[in-house]
C-alpha cells in the first residue's frame, strides 16, 4: 500500500486540526440551500481528505435495468446541473458501470480490465484503482460515485467502511435537500391555487353593502385558511324589500369554498324572487341533499331573512344556523332571533321549514354570526359565546361599522390574537 500517504493522512494528523476541519465542513454544508451548491462544497472538501486523479458519478434513478446516467464527471469542463439539466446527461446501457450499480454492493477494484468497447471507458480508461461507493435510497443504489487512481492498490481497505458512510449521510443530505425544494416549489403552486380560488371565492361576496332605507349595513368576513365556507348576501326584492342571507358550510379551506360556490349559485338561480324565505331555504335544501351533499358527508347552516324598509318588519327562517342577537336600545333587552328553526341544508330532502316574523324598532341592533365567532377560544379553550358577543354591543350610539369594530376588538383581546381557526362572518344591522 504504498499510495497510503496519498489517501486519508489527515484523518492520522492531530484530533483537534481534525475537529477543526470537520466543523467547518458542516457549517459550510448547513448553509447551502441548492443541492449542485452543496456538492460542489462537499465535493472541494473531499477532495482534501481523499485526492484522486479522477471520478464520476452515477445514478439509476427513474431508469430501468441496464441504463444508467452519467451524473457528473471529472472530465467534464462545464458544470452540469444533473436536477436541471437532466436532457444533457449522457445515459449509458452495460459495461463495468452499470453492472457495479445494479450490484447495490461497494467495491475496491485494483487493475480493472475496461474493455475498450465499454460505455464508460471514457470516464474510466488509465486508472488502476476504483473506490465504488453505492449511495443507497430505500434500500437500492440508486446512485453510485466511483473515485479513480492512476496506480493500482491506491485506495486503503481499512478506511473503505468509513468512506462508504460518510458518502451515504452526504448523499441522503442532498436528497433531504433536492425533497425540499420540491417541496416548497409545489406548496408555491398550491399557494398560488388557492390564493386564486380565495379571489374566486371573495368576488361571490357583495362588492359593497346595498343602500336600504331605514337600515345601516357593515360586514367582516375573514376565513381561516385562504378560502372558506363562510357567505353572506343581499337580494333586492319587490317594494322596496330586501333579503339577507348568511350562512356557513361545514369543514374549512378549499371543499367548503367549493360548496360555498355552489350555495351562491343556487341562491341566485332560484326560480324568481328569493321570497319568502321558507321557500328559498327549502329550495336550496332540495338541490344541495339531491346533487351535493347526499354522498360527501357535508352540509350548511343558513339564516335567511326579508326586510320591509316600509313595515320595519324582518321575516325570516333558520336552518340550523346560530340565531341573530337583537338588541333593542331602548328599553337593553337582547334576544336571539330563534322562533324558527330547523336542521340545516343538505341533511334531508323535502324538508319544509317554518318562518317567523318580528318587527323591528329605531335603534334597533341585530348582529348576523357564524360560529367562528362564538366557538373563538381563549388561552384556556374557553369559547367566546354569545354572552361577550352581546357585552360588546353595550354603546347603542354606535353606527354598524362602530359595531362590527366593537365586535372584534372584543374577539381580539378575548383570543389574545391567536389566529382563526374557523372562519369568522359578521354582519350588522342598524335600524333607523
């Protein structure tokens, strides 16, 4: 073994140079972000702890028996990106390379015989010693980097097992690294995605709050992930009326934005004037249970009421959704908009709900929620509930603006500003 002193003699030096050596290796390698940056490190380091006359690397990735890649090479002038430029790299079939990598074994070879009719001979022809050292994922090489010598017996059998895992952890490293990036690139794409159905979905909502006689309108809408189940709307009816309408999918994200959209087609399709609510609410419990919901396991609450500006008279009908808050400013009673209700849309075809109706004072506040609002937790898991809800309606000369604020800013000191886990939706109604 007379190539010793050529090999691993820093690994014989003293410990502490050593340490020194190492450390500042794996910072190095800590702070690439680019797979081809980090070998191209690692690649400069080793070959201070190993220096070789020549190598190349393989790789059975994506191929099946005998092909192979030819990944990188010490012969090549350029510098090749073997995850971006894969069109360019060289795919072999056979010959000492392949059989070595589909071998899944590491090898020192001392002389090798390179038939001159070898795929591979370019990259192996004139050296008289081959450190193979497989990089195994799932169990398989998958890829395979091959060190060269000039002269035979250059490479210590003593110090092979150490290269063989030292080049394995580096080799899982990149994968970790290349895993990563993919990663991110596809989460990128799904962001994109679903910021655009969070677009889709934002536009389905009142551009603006409708101009109705006798009431002051405001809305907040904030949804727990980039789009969500929650939707309130407004219908101009006949003289003068109109119709509110709030309600709330079951899930989250993207399958309750889905059925929101849905929910916004069937309102507006309906066959004339959403009007009374009962038959809105019956409607569109007959579409979501025939063609929506009857196999995916959903459904949605809803609370859809009319106002006469001329009666200030409200009509409305329940479907299993959190009843309204009123709060009458004049005498400080405050009661829940309950005297009709009935399971929600899509759990059962042909149901027939009940509606109710209420007339409504000057000063009067109602406040339209959905439960991301009430089911808001503390630090403790205790719920916001309808009792703070009606304690942050105490200032009866706010307008419904001053009211949606006071809402939230309770909600926010309540949660301490953790973020939703729900989406939240509120709407408020200031009589005149």
């Amino acid at each position: 073994m007379a190539a010793n002193s050529g090999q691993l003699g820093w690994c014989h030096g003293d410990w502490q140079d050593r340490l020194r050596f190492i450390v500042e290796m794996m910072r190095e390698m800590s702070l690439e972000t680019d797979p081809q940056s980090l070998v191209r490190a690692y690649s400069a380091r080793v070959r201070k702890m190993m220096p070789a006359d020549g190598w190349v690397a393989v790789s059975r990735r994506d191929l099946e028996p005998p092909f192979y890649r030819i990944t990188r090479s010490s012969s090549w002038s350029g510098d090749i990106n073997p995850w971006k430029d894969r069109d360019r790299l060289p795919i072999l079939s056979g010959g000492l390379l392949g059989e070595l990598i589909y071998d899944n074994e590491p090898r020192l070879l001392n002389d090798p015989h390179i038939a001159p009719d070898d795929p591979a001979a370019e990259f192996l022809k004139g050296h008289g010693s081959l450190m193979v050292v497989p990089q195994y994922d799932q169990g398989v090489a998958k890829n395979m980097f091959v060190l060269m010598r000039k002269e035979p017996g250059a490479f210590d059998p003593e110090e092979f097992p150490e290269w063989v895992w030292l080049s394995n952890l580096f080799g899982r490293a990149t994968q970790n690294l290349v895993l990563a990036q993919e990663v991110k690139q596809a989460y990128e794409v799904v962001d994109r995605e679903l910021q655009r159905v969070a677009n889709i979905q934002r536009s389905l909502l009142p551009r603006k709050m409708p101009r109705i006689r006798g009431l002051d309108l405001a809305a907040s809408y904030q949804t727990s992930q980039w789009a969500g189940g929650d939707y309130y709307d407004f219908f101009p009816l006949a003289e003068g009326r109109w119709g509110l309408l709030i309600a709330d999918v079951s899930g989250h994200g993207t399958p309750a934005a889905v059925l929101m959209a849905v929910l916004h087609s069937l309102a507006h399709t309906h066959p004339g004037e959403p009007d009374p609510p009962d038959r809105l609410l019956s409607y569109v419990n007959g579409q979501l249970a025939k063609w929506y919901t009857a196999e995916n396991e959903a459904f949605v609450t809803a609370f859809y009421g009319i106002f006469d500006p001329a009666r200030r008279e409200l009509i409305y009908a329940s479907a299993g959704h959190n009843p309204p808050r009123l709060k009458r400013c004049e005498d400080g009673s405050i009661l829940a908009l309950d005297a009709a209700g009935d399971l929600p849309l899509g759990v059962m075809p042909n149901l027939e709900y009940k509606q109710a109706k209420l007339t409504l004072r000057p000063g009067d506040q109602i406040v339209f929620y959905t439960d991301g609002i009430t089911e808001a937790t503390d630090s403790t898991g205790q719920m916001f509930g309808p009792e703070r809800l009606d304690e942050a309606l105490t200032n009866c000369h706010l307008d419904a603006q001053g009211l949606i604020d006071a809402v939230l800013g309770a909600l926010e000191q309540f949660t301490e500003g953790r973020p939703a886990s729900d989406d939240r939706t509120l709407v408020v109604a200031k009589v005149g």
